[in-house]
C-alpha cells in the first residue's frame, strides 16, 4: 500500500514533511511495515521432519566419534 504526497505550490520544506509525517502515521503503512520487519513465516512439516532427521543424524556421528575416542 502506497502513499503518494505531493508539495502543494508555494509550500514550504517545513510544513511539508509535518503533513507528509502525519499521512503516514494516519494511513498505517509504517505501523504495518514495522510488524512485517521481523516476520519468519513457521517451517512446513516436511522441513520439520528433515531438520528431525539431520539432528538425530549428527547426533548418532558424534556419539559414534565420542566410542571410537576421535572427541
């Protein structure tokens, strides 16, 4: 969503921005935009079950490494 603010004639740099700061605290976009900032959408199941199966994975190889003495 878009916010389009254009100087009117003969207005100054001042009373500009105060106008174009109070649009967009009105309309909302950055509100929104703050929210989305740190937004990480959740994993699917199926990158679950990988991740599952790449711990339990390195998990086995390092107790495997931890009987033969190599850690």
């Amino acid at each position: 969503m878009a916010v389009i603010i254009k100087r009117r004639p003969g207005e100054n740099l001042n009373s500009f921005l105060s106008r174009a700061s109070q649009v967009i605290k009105k309309s909302g976009v950055l509100l929104e935009a703050r929210k989305r900032r740190y937004y990480s959408p959740k994993p699917s199941e199926r990158s679950k079950k990988l991740s599952a199966l790449h711990k339990i994975k390195i998990l086995k190889e390092i107790e495997r490494k931890r009987k033969e003495g190599l850690l």
